[in-house]
C-alpha cells in the first residue's frame, strides 16, 4: 500500500511564496491522479489543485487559480504544490491524496489515499 507524507508547510508573512511536496512511500502514484486539498479550522476539506495520471490536465479551484501550481516528478514519487502571494485566509492544513481513477477529480470521494497534512499558517 503506498502511503503519502507532505512537507513543507509552515508559518509565513503573507505575500511570501512556498512550495509544499508530497512523497511516496512503498511504491508510485502508478495510474492514479494526484491532487492537492486544504482544511481550515472550523471548515470542510476543500479541493485546490489536481492533475492527471499522464500529467496532461491540471484543475485547480476556481479563487485559487493563478497563485497556485501543481506538479510532479518524472518518477511518479513525488508530487508539488508552489503557492504564491500567500494570504492570511490560505492558512490551513494542506493535503495531498492519490485518485482511485487516471482522471483528475475536485471531489474527496475521488481519492482513496492521503496524507497526514502540513500546516501552512500565513501571518498579516
């Protein structure tokens, strides 16, 4: 079973740029898409990046998009969120989760493995 770590999280001035990463451990994304999801406290798990199994289509959240990109690498090992211009109201605990199909979805119910999260907390 492949399991998921994030990294990169932290507490940054806002304005400031970050990238997050997620790594694989015990094997590779294999045919699935990739996303990105964040949590504020009080707040549903909402959806902010995806990207599909072959790389090819990226979606991001409508408010988001433009600040946010999502990657990986050629391996399949890891995958990147960059954030720029970071706001007050972007600080939540990010996820990363792999998808139970080859395409790209905005719904949790499309992603079968996650992480444990990083904190990102954006100070004014």
């Amino acid at each position: 079973q492949v399991q998921l770590v994030e990294s990169g999280g932290g507490l940054v001035q806002a304005g400031t740029s970050l990238r997050l990463t997620c790594t694989t451990s015990g094997g590779t994304f294999g045919r699935s898409s990739i996303a990105w999801f964040r949590q504020a406290p009080g707040k549903e798990r909402e959806f902010v990046a995806s990207l599909s199994w072959a790389g090819t289509y990226a979606d991001y959240s409508d408010s988001m998009k433009g600040r946010f990109a999502v990657s990986r690498n050629d391996a399949k090992t890891a995958m990147y969120l960059q954030v720029n211009s970071l706001k007050p109201e972007d600080t939540a605990v990010y996820f990363c989760a792999l998808g139970r199909s080859p395409a790209a979805s905005r719904s949790t119910n499309g992603y079968d493995v996650w992480g444990q999260g990083t904190q990102v907390t954006v100070s004014s």
